[in-house]
C-alpha cells in the first residue's frame, strides 16, 4: 500500500486543517515504540557491518558507506524513525575516518515515495486553538526536520544518490542534499508538495536551483510534474542513467570505490571548497584555498600520491 506523498490522493486524512502543517512535521513515537537505535561508535564498526536501525540498513566496506532507506512494504515512506535516525548515520559517518565516501540509495523498487502519511495525520491532531503557539510549535519542527538533510549536506565526505522508481516530495529534498545523483531510466521525480497546497520547505527550494537552474526548478515546483529518468539526466538533476536496478548499483559502487581511493584529506578539502563557494564570492574562495591549501599540502598525502605517480603504482592513502 502506498505510503509516501505521491499517494496521497488515496488517503482519507483531512488536509484542510493541515494544509500548512503537513509533509515535514515529525511527531513523536507512539507509546510502546521502540526509541531509534543510536550510531555505532568508529571503533565498533568494522567491514560488512550492520547497524540496526527502524528506517535504515546501514553497512561499511572497503571504506564506502551503504546507507539504505529500509522500508520497502511503505515505498520506504520518510517516518518519525527516518528523521531521527539519519541525524545520527551522518553524525557517525562524519565522525568515521574509515569511511571515505557514502552510497545512499533505497531498498525495494523505489528510492522513497517522500513523507509518510502516517506523520501527516498524527500532525493534524496536535494543533491546538491558539494560531501564534500553533505557528510556533510548527516552526521549531520544520527547522529539525531541515536538520536531517542539513547532515547529509553538511557531511565531510562525498555522498551519492543511487535512485530507482519514485523520488517524491521529500525524496527530492534528500537527493538535492547529496553531492551526486545517478537514476534509472525508469525513475521518477516529482516535486510534489505543490499538490499539497504547500511549499517545500526542507531545502529543494533552496539546493535545487544550483543543480538544475532556477527557471527550471521554478517549472517543477509550480507544476509538480514528473520527470523521468531521461529528462532528469537532460536538466542535470541526475549524472548518468542506468539501464536497470542492478547496473546502477554497480555503477554506482564502482564510482565510490574510485572516490575512495583517492587522498581522503584531497577529498574533503575539495568539498569544502566547493560548499564554500555556493554563498562566497571567487575572490573570497581563492583566498579560503589559499589558507587551507598552506596546511594541508603539508599533508604526507602529496608525498605519496607523487611516488605512486612516478613508481606508476597505485597510492595507498592513510585514513
């Protein structure tokens, strides 16, 4: 049964009283469920491991983290679970010096099909009868939620979107967060809180403009239209499209490997820059790379990628 934003025209919830609180208001667990389980420490996780978490499988291996929206049977529907919890991956992640890069994609046939309606309608319940503590309340939620996908764009290391089937409404918050996206030829994207009676508000207003242009993000914002893969791969909102499931996935891992392979202080250094830029103008980030490059070309990174180089050897970069 469909779950996520894209179905809502299934559901029976009222919109009309929260029509302002809906899509990205996170509640609190209900009673008797189980509290999301926290991160593991860097020490405690090793090749092959799995972390247990309610809304993600999460493993480590040859130094590329697989983060995996794990709820197939709801077309992995973003839940209470789901903001939580990828608060503390990215935190983990970040915290990692044995993760040099982070595949994100979405267990099942879809990547994610946006905000699960379950959220929606237990939303619609706590609005009381004052507008200004009402407005409030919904504005401290909406900033938590911002600062789930505000991890994953503020991670050190390179994060890639692997998207097959529906990308939706919050989907494509998520996605406009990560450095790179790769689709399947059959995906599709929707911004589709504008069917809602809404505006985005968790940062594809804000990313996606960079990405795609702003005349049109502006065209997919006012229309909700979907786009497919295809289309996607034309406007610049994905990199390459795959054939299948599977030859994205593997091409997407073989991208990561290469990723980190490479000097990880090189790595992280680039994406800082390139954050930087997004607000500063050139002269201010010529000036940044100037006084970060005065350290870390001092980093023994230089030293043994110029001997791989000369020996025509493959570097072997420390963690």
């Amino acid at each position: 049964m469909c779950e996520g934003v894209g179905c809502f025209t299934s559901s029976r919830i009222d919109f009309h009283s929260a029509v302002v609180i809906v899509v990205r208001l996170r509640t609190v667990l209900p009673a008797g469920a189980v509290e999301p389980v926290q991160a593991l420490s860097a020490s405690a996780v090793e090749d092959d491991s799995v972390t247990d978490y309610q809304a993600f499988r999460v493993e480590l291996k040859n130094k590329i983290a697989h983060v995996a929206i794990n709820r197939p049977d709801k077309v992995n529907a973003m839940n209470a679970a789901f903001w939580s919890e990828i608060v503390d991956i990215f935190q983990w992640v970040d915290d990692t010096d044995d993760i040099r890069v982070v595949v994100l994609s979405g267990e099942g046939k879809h990547f994610s099909a946006g905000i699960d309606l379950q959220l929606l309608a237990q939303a619609a319940t706590q609005m009381g009868s004052d507008v200004g503590r009402n407005a409030e309340r919904l504005r401290r939620q909406i900033l938590k939620l911002q600062s789930s996908f505000n991890a994953v764009d503020n991670c050190r290391k390179p994060v890639i979107a692997a998207i097959q089937g529906y990308c939706i409404g919050g989907a494509i918050d998520l996605i406009a967060a990560c450095d790179m996206r790769y689709s399947t030829l059959d995906a599709q994207f929707s911004i589709k809180e504008i069917d809602m009676g809404m505006a985005a508000d968790v940062g594809t207003l804000q990313r996606l403009p960079r990405i795609i242009g702003d005349g049109m993000m502006r065209e997919l914002a006012y229309t909700g239209r979907n786009v497919d893969g295809q289309e996607a791969k034309a406007i610049g909102l994905v990199n390459q499209t795959y054939t299948d499931q599977p030859s994205l996935m593997a091409g997407v891992f073989a991208l990561a490997a290469d990723i980190a392979a490479k000097s990880p202080v090189a790595i992280r250094g680039t994406k800082e820059m390139i954050r930087y830029m997004r607000d500063h103008r050139v002269d201010d980030g010529l000036e940044y790379i100037a006084t970060w490059n005065a350290a870390m070309l001092q980093s023994a990174d230089l030293k043994v990628a110029m001997a791989a180089h000369m020996s025509k050897q493959k570097p072997d970069f420390a963690d």
